[in-house]
C-alpha cells in the first residue's frame, strides 16, 4: 500500500479541517482516530465562531472570580478533589498568565489566529460544501447588575482596540432583541459578529464525508507513539502496529500531550471537562447565542435544538462524568429565561484541551521537524479550525506563513 504523503491524528473539527487544508495542496492524506469523526468535543460544543472572543481565560478577571466560583462544586469553576493535587502544576501556569503583560500578549497573539479564522472561514465553507450551515445571528452577553456590567467594560474596551463590533443595551433594547429573558438582568451586550454553525457535530461529519469524496482515508487507530525514522515519520498504534508517512499533523484534542510526550516533549495540556444538555428544538424561541458570564455557561440554538452548556470542570481524562453539573445548569437556564422547557434534554459531557495561557500550540515538534502540532484550542477548536487548517497546509507545503506563530510555538513551554 502507497505511504500516503500526511497522517493527521485526530478526527475531530481541527484535524479534520487541517486535513481537507492539506488536500486542496495536492497531498495524499489519512486521518487517524480512536473512535471516530466527532466523537469527541467537536461533536458537543455550542456551535459558535466566536471570533470576538479574543480575551483569554487567564486573566486576572478570572483571578477575582475563582475563589468564589470554586466555593461551589457545581458553579462555573470547579477543581474535583481528586485531581486537584495532580492539576496544581498546571494552575500554578495559569496564576503566572494571568499577569497584565502576559494577559496583553495572548490577546495580541489570539486575536492574530481569530483574525485569520475568520478570513479563511466561508471559503472553507464554500469549498466543503457546508456554507448553507452558517448563521450570522450574533451573540447576546446578558449582567444582572450595573457593578457587572461595570466589570466588563475594560474587556469591551480591548476588543474595541481591536476593531471588534458591539453595541451595551438596557432591559428594554435586549427585550426587543431576545424576547423572554428574566428581569433580573438589566444589562447587555450584543456583538453582531458572532456567527454560529447549525450543529457542531452535523458539521464535522459533513467535513468527513467531504474529505472522504476526495479521496481521503479514515481509519480507527489509537495511536500510541511518534517516531522520526529518517524522512518519514512511524506511527506506533495500542495494538503494536506500525504505519509510516511523509510528515503527521498531531490533533488528537485531549489526549495530543501523551502522544508528544513520546517525542521527549512535556506540553502542559489539561482537560477542561464541558457539560450540556440540548432539549428539543421548540423548548424556547431563541433568536441568538446568550451567554450568562456570570454564570459561565451559554444557551444556543441549534438546527437539532436547544443546547445549554459551559462550565469548567478541571478534571482530567479519568474521572466519571458529574451530570449535576449538566443539570445546575438547566435549573439555571430555566429561571433565566422563563418558559423555558427543560423535558426532554439529552446530557453529554467533553474533553476541551487547554493550555494554562488560553493559546493553542501549533507549529513544527522541535523533536521532529516533520511532525506538526495543532491541538489545545480550549474552548475555542471550532471557532480557530479554518485558521488552524491553513497553517498547518503552509507548514506542509512550506510556504510563508499568514502570522507570527512564535506565541503558538510548543517552546514556550520547554
């Protein structure tokens, strides 16, 4: 059998992109995965390109919030007891992020990688066929205070530096523009350029299928190490066999760090464990994306129905699922928007890979210079997967690079 030119590890939305990317150069490409196309976080996201999103996560924002935040088990912020002894490394990476200067420079950095995403999006959606998936509905942040409001506005400020469109509205603006909110919350802002895809999981399966009609392989293989074995790159899988191809793109989302690990790389990726409950279609008339910040979970509206989801459970890979978080957040969402109807919902929970400063590595192993990380998106993988595909093409076909890509280099951790 022809060694193909690329293997991509990882089946979800960023290394199926990177693959079709790949395709469109002229290069013969093979997907490997565990368990499949969207099986993993691509499948349950909220099914937002959140382009305006370009603050990261550490912050020291999010430092004032914490402590209140991780006092409540099931609240927006949670650590189990389980693992919070073999996470303290990782958040001590998060507590030095959060600096101001720091904070500034994955802002600069992130809104490079949305800029770019946002550039490639519709022709990447034009060119797999999926474009008709696109909405352009906006995103509706809701405060229950002035003093939370108040609290938001020197993020609203960085965006406006950076040229982000939104508009603050009182009850009765957003009344008009999302009927049936609760009266608790009497600010809000709206960023029309917020676009959503109609489902996350229908999405990257169309994505599958397309690469499959241009000749593209899916196989189920775990993968369990990398080796560089002259000019070609081996592939070691869990059953103990071996594959060999030109160059590998790793995007295998959370489990990405073990396998760099292989290489002698030690990348500080974590799981952050999302939870949802998406009820049917008609259990409430949702025009836009609202996201409850103070309450770090999100209502959106999908072609397959009402998705209510967020939170961050740093949990890891291992421990079981915690559904009560799926459902504080459903009670929530059920007094925020009254008449909502929360029968009928079906509960999932996802591994998000993040990295303690809120970028994603991407860029060539220092290990293997044909071995190409992307993985560690966070919340983020949809939103920055046509951005990410077109980096990964350059590096594969050696071309110029769109950005600077040092604040993504897997180095900065080493």
């Amino acid at each position: 059998m022809k060694r193909p030119d690329v293997i991509v590890i990882g089946a979800g939305v960023v290394g199926l992109s990177a693959a079709i990317a790949a395709q469109m150069r002229g290069l013969a490409v093979t997907v490997f995965d565990r368990t499949g196309p969207a099986a993993g976080a691509s499948a349950g996201n909220a099914g937002a390109f959140a382009f305006t999103d370009i603050l990261p996560l550490a912050s020291p924002g999010i430092l004032k919030k914490a402590p209140k935040w991780l006092l409540d088990p099931l609240g927006p912020l949670s650590v189990p007891p389980a693992y919070a002894l073999q996470i303290a490394p990782w958040m001590y990476r998060f507590w030095r992020a959060c600096a101001p200067s720091r904070v500034a420079h994955s802002t600069a950095a992130q809104t490079s990688l949305m800029d770019l995403s946002k550039g490639e999006l519709e022709g990447f959606l034009g060119a797999t066929g999926t474009l008709p998936m696109l909405r352009k509905d906006g995103n509706l942040q809701v405060y229950e205070s002035d003093a939370e409001f108040q609290a938001s506005l020197s993020g609203w400020q960085a965006r406006e530096r950076h040229g982000i469109e939104f508009r603050h509205m009182d009850a009765a603006e957003m009344a008009e523009l999302q009927p049936g909110l609760s009266p608790r919350f009497t600010r809000g802002t709206f960023t029309p350029g917020w676009y959503s895809i109609a489902d996350p999981k229908l999405y990257t399966l169309a994505l599958a299928e397309h690469f499959r009609k241009l000749g593209g392989k899916i196989e189920a293989v775990e993968v369990k190490a990398l080796r560089a074995v002259g000019d070609a790159i081996e592939i070691v899988s869990t059953d103990g066999t071996f594959t060999t191809a030109g160059k590998v793109v790793l995007a295998a989302g959370a489990f990405s760090h073990r396998i760099a690990k292989t290489l002698g790389e030690t990348i500080p990726l974590e799981t952050e464990r999302g939870y949802n409950t998406t009820l049917p279609s008609d259990a409430f008339d949702l025009r836009m994306q609202v996201t409850f910040g103070g309450h770090g979970f999100v209502v959106t509206r999908l072609s397959t129905g009402i998705r209510v989801g967020g939170s961050v459970e740093l949990g890891g890979l291992e421990l079981k699922p915690n559904f009560k978080r799926s459902e504080a957040m459903l009670t929530k969402a059920a007094a925020f928007l009254p008449g909502l109807k929360t029968e009928g919902g079906t509960q999932w929970m996802g591994f998000r890979p993040s990295l303690p400063d809120s970028l994603p590595v991407i860029g060539r192993s220092r290990a293997a210079a044909r071995i190409i990380y992307a993985f560690g998106h966070g919340h983020l993988g949809l939103t920055q997967s046509a951005g990410t595909a077109r980096i990964v093409a350059d590096l594969l076909t050696d071309r110029t690079l769109p950005i600077d890509m040092k604040p993504f280099s897997a180095e900065r951790f080493f």
